[in-house]
C-alpha cells in the first residue's frame, strides 16, 4: 500500500477517494492524530496520483482553507463551522434554536457532506463488487476507520449494493443512511447533529447530469429552511427559505463561486434587493428590485 495524497481534512479525503472511486480505484481514507491520508495498493498509485493531479488542478478547494468557517457576508453573522472528524469532539447542534439570522450555510457545507455522501457510498460499492455475494439477501459489516468496531453496514441483494448504514462519530448508533440502485448511491439521510433525527436529506434525480438536491431541516418541523441544487454535485442554486416556505434568499453559483442573488431584506417574503459577489463571496453591488 501506498500513500498518494495528504488530504486537508475528511471533507477534502471524501471527494479525493470519490475520484479514484469513479476510475475503479479501491482506496482507504486513514485519519489519525489529526493526519488525514488517502492509500491504494501499490500498483495502482501511479494512475492514482495522476488522477488526484488532474483533480486537483481542476479547481478542488486547496489544503487548508476554512472556508466552512467564514462568516456569511450577507447578514452579518458568523456560520456555523463543519464539525471535526474527531468523535469526542462533536457538540449536538440546538434544535428549535436558530442564530439572529436563522440561515446561513457556507458553499463548502455542501461539498463536504455530497462528497462523503457520493465518496462513501462508491467505496463500498467498488469495495465489493469484485467480491459478489451469493444470490441472498447478506449485510456486509465493515470497520472503515480501523479502530475495531464496525462501524458501516452495507445490505446487498443478489450481489447488488441496495443500502448503506453508517456511525461517523462512533457512538454506536446509525446516522447516515446511503439508498443505491444500479450500485449508484440515489439517496441519502443524515443526522448531522447525532440528536436521532434526520434533519439532512439528499437525492438525485433520474436526468443524465445527476443533479443532486440537498436540503436541511434546522428547526426540526418537518419542512426545509435550506436547500440546493446541482448538476453533476457541483453546486448551481441555493435557498434559504422561512417556516411558511417561501423563499427569502437565493443565491445563484458557478462550479464552487457566488456570482449574483436575491435577498428579502423586510421580512415580508418577497425578494427586494439583488446582489453580485466577487471571487471571494463578497457583496460588490446592491441594488433595490422594483415591486411587480
């Protein structure tokens, strides 16, 4: 085994493992003291470096940059910081309880939970599919961090991958439910906070560009206060929407950069004030939208 890239953390190893997931490349994600690293078998780590390479001059965000903890520009408060991979580390999210804004989710948000959404459900599919299960119904168990304790169960039916369950912080209950057909993940619930509800969902839709739409229930009402949609899992139109469901900011990307939205800056849930963003996200013209 071989070592083949030092990722900036688990979000960053999720969509690197992805990549060499979709060429048919079995990697393991190892994170430990802090380190996180992506290994594959000797033989494949020269194309496995090669593709890693090609990924990353793609435009894949570089080692480091926290851009999960940046404040969001268009209210003026602080959004929430994707939780570390560390176990003991994670806080229960407050349900019911919102900041002054009640919204705000950093674009790499979404990038961190698509990619260990898609790069998970792919590892277990290629893990596997050179080793066929009986014509059954047989769940696979699997220690993925390698501390001992199974941790991901996977269910297959005539050798075919159906469905994903997963423990991400170790307290030996499930928090994240992959759904597959044709060994292609189509569905994902998430308990991001580890409180047993499932406030995360992500599906795509049967169109050729696998668009992906992601949403969140914050509050814990049964309707979403955020949601997205992407072509290809790229981030293209994000929502922020009030507890009547309307609409009360959007914003409009291309690949991982903001480039224009809409805001209803009164309350009243109609969207007055439209917006343009520079390289960095920041706000550089306003201007007021005309009553219909």
């Amino acid at each position: 085994m071989q070592i083949v890239y030092e990722a900036a953390h688990s979000a960053d190893a999720q969509l690197a493992r992805e990549v060499l997931a979709q060429e048919g490349i079995l990697a393991h994600v190892l994170d430990a003291g802090g380190s996180v690293r992506i290994e594959v078998a000797d033989d494949d780590a020269p194309r496995a470096r090669q593709l890693i390479g090609q990924w990353r001059g793609a435009g894949a965000p570089p080692p480091g940059r926290q851009d999960d903890a940046r404040a969001d520009r268009d209210s003026g408060h602080s959004a929430a910081a994707a939780p570390p991979d560390d176990s003991d580390a994670y806080q229960p999210l407050k349900k019911r309880k919102t900041d002054d804004s009640g919204y705000g989710l950093p674009s790499l948000m979404f990038a961190l939970i698509v990619g260990g959404f898609i790069g998970a459900g792919l590892l277990e599919t290629f893990a596997h599919r050179s080793q066929p299960a009986p014509p059954a119904t047989q769940t696979v168990e699997t220690d993925s961090n390698g501390d001992g304790r199974t941790d991901t169960w996977t269910t297959y039916v005539n050798g075919v991958g159906t469905q994903m369950r997963s423990d991400r912080n170790g307290d030996g209950k499930v928090d994240e439910i992959v759904r597959f057909e044709n060994n292609l993940p189509q569905s994902n619930s998430q308990d991001n906070d580890f409180d047993g509800d499932y406030e995360s969902q992500a599906s795509y839709l049967p169109d050729k560009k696998r668009t992906l739409t992601y949403s969140i229930d914050r509050d814990g009402d049964g309707k979403p206060d955020y949601r997205v949609v992407g072509p290809f899992s790229i981030m293209q139109n994000e929502q922020w929407l009030d507890s009547q469901g309307r609409v009360v900011k959007q914003v409009r990307h291309d690949g991982l950069r903001a480039l224009d939205g809409k805001f209803d800056s009164d309350g009243d849930g109609v969207l007055d004030v439209e917006r343009t963003y520079d390289e960095r996200g920041e706000i550089v013209s306003t201007r007021p939208l005309s009553s219909p």
